[in-house]
C-alpha cells in the first residue's frame, strides 16, 4: 500500500471542512444591541453619585449671608483734645513771670505769673508748687522797688492785690480792670501785722 502525499491531504482536508460548513448552515449575525433613547432614562436606574450630581446643578447653594449683608460704614470721630485755631486763640496768653525766693529769715518758692485770659482778663497766678513761710495776716502785692522788704520800701504805686489764700499750693487772683501789671516788677508776699515782707519774686515780660 503506497503513502498519500501530502497535496493529497491538503485537499482531502479542504473537501471535509466544506462539508461541514454545509451540514452546520450560515453563521448567525452577532445580536444587535438594542440602544434605548435618552429621555427613556429614569433617576430610579441612575446611580447614586449621578443622582446627586444632577441634583446639586438643579438647585444650587443660598447665597451666603456675608454676601448680601450691608457693610459698615467706618466713620471716624475727631479727637476732642486735638488743638484747634479755635482752641488756640482762647488759650490763656502768659505775660510776665518770675520765681519766688524768701526773704530774710523766711522761705518762698514756686512762680508768680501774670496771664490774660480768654476774656481779655488779667489774673495773678501762684503755681509751679507755691509755697511761702506761714505767718499772720499775709497779703498779695504789686510792687515796683528794686529790694522790697517792708511797707516803706514798696512806693505810692503800691497795689495790695487780696489776702493770701494758703501758703502753699496753686491759686489764682484776678486782677482789677485798668492796672497796668508792666508796671511793676516785683510780687510780694507782705505780712501786715510784722511790716515784713516773707516772698518776693521778680516779674519780667515774656
């Protein structure tokens, strides 16, 4: 028995599987994918993360309130100590001053100032930590002498201006209209009873 060769097998392969495609019949076409319409979608078969997209662009966030809250206005209130030209002008205006120094056997210290107030008024001031010897019956005077020590000393131009309230501590007299304080130049603390003067102080024009 001789061998087959090997176109024989070829073609005895090619005339079998011809055979079998004819008992099997044609191939079925691939199942077509049914496609359903977009508006055919419902939420009940939408998952849950799209489900909650779709609601948060449907109804979007309040605006926050600090949005729509009116804003303050700042509004800034002037300084009721800042000086003004107002201010300025009813500022006391100093004319004369000078320091107290004792007299003889007694003591005195502080200022003696004469000022012109913002009514045009001229008033004495003690200040600057006044303090004179104690004694009875001390008065205020203008004088004009060079070294006033008793009432001999002081002249006709004289003027005794009141009573020495204390004998330390600030305070302030008013001098009476039409005297003419440049014209003296001294103030004196004068003791009436002992004819002495306690306090003098030296006043010269600013």
């Amino acid at each position: 028995m001789s061998r087959p060769t090997t176109s024989g097998l070829v073609a005895a392969m090619a005339a079998g599987l011809v055979l079998l495609m004819t008992a099997c019949g044609p191939a079925a076409p691939p199942p077509t994918p049914t496609v359903i319409p977009g508006d055919a979608i419902s939420l009940e078969t939408t998952p849950p993360s799209m489900t909650a997209q779709v609601e948060a662009q449907a109804d979007p966030a309040p605006p926050s309130p600090q949005s729509s809250a009116p804003t303050a206005e700042l509004q800034i209130e002037p300084d009721p100590e800042a000086p003004t030209a107002d201010s300025a002008a009813m500022e006391p205006r100093l004319l004369s001053s000078g320091s107290f120094a004792g007299v003889g056997d007694y003591d005195g210290s502080g200022t003696a100032a004469f000022f012109q107030e913002a009514d045009g008024a001229i008033t004495l001031r003690l200040m600057d930590g006044f303090s004179v010897s104690q004694g009875p019956e001390l008065f205020v005077y203008l004088v004009d002498t060079d070294t006033p020590a008793d009432a001999a000393s002081f002249g006709d131009s004289a003027v005794e201006l009141a009573p020495l309230r204390t004998p330390s501590g600030d305070q302030r007299y008013v001098v009476p209209a039409g005297i003419d304080v440049s014209q003296f130049s001294h103030v004196v603390i004068f003791c009436k009873p002992f004819d002495v003067v306690f306090s003098a102080a030296p006043v010269a024009g600013s």
